[in-house]
C-alpha cells in the first residue's frame, strides 16, 4: 500500500469513529490470536506498568507452555506474537520501568529452546527474532541506572551455556568479555 493509500484509509477509519473501531476490533481479536495478543497488551498498556508486565508475563508463559511441533501457520502466529511481545518490553515497558523490561526480555529469551523445538525455523525467523532480543536486552542494560555486572556476568555465561541453538552466543560472548559500550552518566 502507497502512502498516500495508507493515508487515506487511515482517514476513512477515522470516519467511521471509535465506537465503530473498537467494536470492529473486538470482533477482530475474538477470531484472530495475533489481533488478540496485540488488543491485550495495548489494553495492558494503557494501565499501568503492574498490568503491562502481568500482560507480558501471562503471554511468554502461555507461549512456554506449547506442546508438540507447530504447524507452518502456528509458527507464524507464534512469530507474531513473539515479535509483539519483544516489542512491549523495549517499548513501552522499557520506558516506564527499564529494569522490568531487563527481566521480561530475560523471560522472552527463555523461551528460545522450547521455540526451537517445537517450531520449523526454514526462514531463520526464530533465529533472527532472538537474535534481536539479545540485542536488544543489551540495549536495555544500557539504560539501567545501576548496573550489577557480576550479575550480568553470571546471568549471560548462564545464558550462553545453556543455548543449545547458538542464539545468545554471537552477542552474548562480548558482553561476558565486557565488549560492550555502556552510556556513561
């Protein structure tokens, strides 16, 4: 879609009014699970930091709970919904408590064995996906005010010895030989 397309749906929805819309977007999330996980965390969103990380807590938890291999929609579902999540936590999480979006992308990354596991990875998305959490939980260390590096350390040789996958190993071994840059206040 042109973006003046773009634009001009964006009007004609507008026009329709938000009543409408959200009745049109309930709709929506009731049939489809990618809709659904988006509507909740934006609800979660709007409030409060409590609800965003209970949010974000009950989806990487339903998602660690997935039994058996994913069909090729499953796992593109699954790679939506991951790719949501990764953005609450270094989005609006991360703006309003960075030290708990620290922790849930701590908890997103946890799930990369059970993903790899139970999903095809033909296309390298899971690989890609995690790849940039890594990178982007790095990111989030870089904002914390205080930052434990023993703690970090011990968490990412932990990390890096238990990716069975070779997820956290391209990004993870600097940040263990403190390659890292950190902004400095």
């Amino acid at each position: 879609m042109m973006a003046e397309e773009h634009s001009a749906c964006i009007d004609a929805l507008e026009r329709l009014g938000s009543r409408r819309l959200a009745n049109l977007l309930a709709d929506l999330a009731v049939c489809d699970p990618i809709t659904m996980a988006a509507v909740d965390l934006a609800l979660a969103e709007g409030q409060g930091t409590e609800q965003l990380v209970a949010t974000v807590t009950e989806q990487v938890g339903a998602i660690s709970r997935l039994e058996g291999f994913l069909s090729r929609y499953e796992a593109s579902v699954l790679q939506r919904k991951l790719d949501l999540l990764r953005d609450a936590i270094r989005g609006p999480l991360a703006e309003a408590d960075v030290e708990a979006a620290v922790e849930k992308m701590w908890s997103l990354l946890r799930l990369a064995e059970s993903v790899f596991e139970n999903a095809a990875d033909g296309d390298d998305w899971i690989s890609g996906l995690f790849e940039t959490a890594v990178a982007d939980l790095a990111g989030l260390y870089g904002r914390t005010p205080i930052l434990d590096l023993p703690r970090l350390v011990e968490r990412t040789r932990a990390a890096v010895d238990a990716d069975a996958y070779g997820i956290t190993k391209p990004s993870a071994e600097g940040s263990v030989r403190g390659d890292w840059t950190r902004p400095r206040c």
